[in-house]
C-alpha cells in the first residue's frame, strides 16, 4: 500500500560555507522530527491531513524555521503568520493571514477549513475565530528569537539598492 | 516558510504551508503560503503542492494549481509538472521551491536557489533528509 510524505523548511541562500556542523545537524535532527511525526500517523492509518498538520507543527515550533516561534519580523518589529492547508479528497481549503497570537497557524487554517464556512480569515477576525474555537492564545513575546530580531535590525540599517525583486511590501 | 504534503493509505492526498513571511515586510503583505492554488494546493485526481519563496511571483504564476493543471490536462508526470512550473514563477522573476506528491506516490521537490531544507519518508518509514543542492 502506497503512502508517504514530502516536506520542506523553506528555500533561499543556503551555502555549506556558511553552516557550522552543529547548525547543519539541528536543521536535519528537526526534519527528520517532522518526517517522523507525520509517518507515525500515515503508517497507522491515519489521515493526510492528521500528518500534514502534525508535521508542520514540529517545524512551527522549532525556531530554526521561519514560521510559527523562529517567524521573522515586520518593519514594525512584530511577527505576522500565514497558513494554509488543504483536502484533496474534497477541495475543501482554509487559511489564515497576518495572524500574531496563534502559535501552530496550521491548526487554525485547518479550522477555518472544518468549522467555518470561509476558506481564509485574515488578523484580528481569524484570532477572533480561534478564541471561539478554543485556542489559547499566545504573548506576541513567545515568537521572539534573537536571531531573526538582528536579521531585521541588518535589513533596516542596509542601504544597498532595493530590486523590484527587494520590494514585496 | 514549512510546508509538507502526504498521501494516507486510503489514498487521500493533503497539503499544508506555514510560514512568518518575510523580513521587514510593511503594509500587511501577504505571499503566497495561505493563498490556495498560489503556495498550496491538493486534490486527489493530481497531486498536493506546497511553495517556498518569493511569494508575489509564486501568486501571479498561480504555482501550486499550475502543477495540478498541467497533471490534469496535459499529462504530465508531477516532476515535469512541477519543474514546468516553477519555472513559470521563475521567468515572471520569482525565486524558491515546491513539493509536490501524486497520488501514485510519486513526487518532486525542485527549487531553483542554492538549497531547500526537504524530507521525505516513504511507506516502508525510511526518512530522508537534504538541504544543498
């Protein structure tokens, strides 16, 4: 019987040059966790959307990874998450934008998908939605990590040219 | 930005992307991670996709449902079918990645930086992991 998994941790500017072996061991340690968390429920049978879901909350969780506690920061110095997720079985699809108080975003999409009758619900409505839902929400504090603070604190200060490519806001 | 795609033994495909966007980004912009067909996208006949990378590209080339259609009507196997659509995102500018997973198990995880942190396990629990090129 066939069923598996595929993940990613994000694409961009990665060089061996530039990784220490104990960074390159944690990044590998923490997907080998994901893979390991989702395998554990498709090889029991379970659903999809149980692996995908508890895959992507390994990776939220893990700062390494620029969403859920290591997310990097607006200009503002605040941290804004976006998730979706989706069914192929029935199309059904949710997701979530520009939330700040939601730790696992994936858990909420998921929600809007399953317990409401909208596909996205974007900043204060979608954390409004959660409370409802029964989320705890979180201190805007908890997705503070230092590294991405200097990683903003760098972008602001550089006054290298911006490309069309530099200028998503 | 995390994503994962799975197939489950009854043959149900699913796609999920999270992500905090990106750094020093103003005005409430938003990628394409919560954008369905954009950064995710699933559907049992084809495949399910989850997208990394410059999201405004990743929108306007619609990535995830691109890879999807272009199984649907074209045929394509979903390495092609992805590869062929990231590269649409590619000529309108765009930079990053996808996964992509069929519903025979088959599947593709092209990107066109210098790395992606990827995974995959298979149903005999073998887990792989790579990040360079």
């Amino acid at each position: 019987m066939k069923f598996g998994m595929v993940i990613h941790g994000g694409a961009g500017t990665i060089e061996r040059s530039t990784m220490t072996p104990e960074k390159e061991q944690a990044y590998r340690t923490a997907l080998e966790q994901s893979l390991k968390a989702g395998y554990a429920i498709l090889e029991r049978g379970g659903s999809s959307l149980d692996a995908v879901e508890a895959a992507i909350h390994v990776l939220e969780d893990n700062p390494l990874f620029n969403a859920g506690k290591g997310a990097v920061f607006t200009h503002e110095g605040t941290n804004e998450l976006d998730s979706s997720i989706m069914d192929g079985k029935t199309l059904a699809a949710g997701a979530v934008a520009g939330v700040k108080h939601i730790r696992n975003p994936i858990s909420v999409a998921r929600m809007v998908m399953e317990k409401s009758p909208h596909v996205m619900l974007t900043g204060e409505g979608a954390e409004a939605f959660a409370k409802e839902m029964g989320v705890t929400l979180v201190d805007a504090k908890y997705f503070y990590t230092e590294e991405r603070w200097q990683e903003l604190q760098k972008e602001k200060k550089s006054t290298a040219p911006k490309s069309d490519q530099d200028r998503h806001g | 930005t995390v994503g994962a795609v799975a197939l489950d033994k009854a043959g149900n495909l699913a796609a999920g992307t999270s992500t905090g966007g990106t750094t020093n980004k103003q005005f409430g912009r938003v990628g394409d991670s919560p954008i369905i067909g954009a950064g995710t996208y699933a559907n049992n006949e084809t495949c399910a996709v989850s997208c990394t990378g410059d999201g405004e590209y990743f929108i306007r080339a619609a990535v995830a449902h691109t890879v999807s259609d272009l199984m649907q009507y074209k045929g394509m196997p979903v390495p092609e079918a992805a590869e062929t659509a990231l590269e649409n995102a590619r000529k309108l500018g765009g930079t990053g990645g996808l996964i992509a997973l069929d519903k025979d198990g088959n599947f593709a995880m092209p990107f066109n930086t210098s790395g992606m942190y990827r995974g995959k396990v298979g149903a005999d629990g073998k887990a792989s992991v790579e990040i360079y090129r």
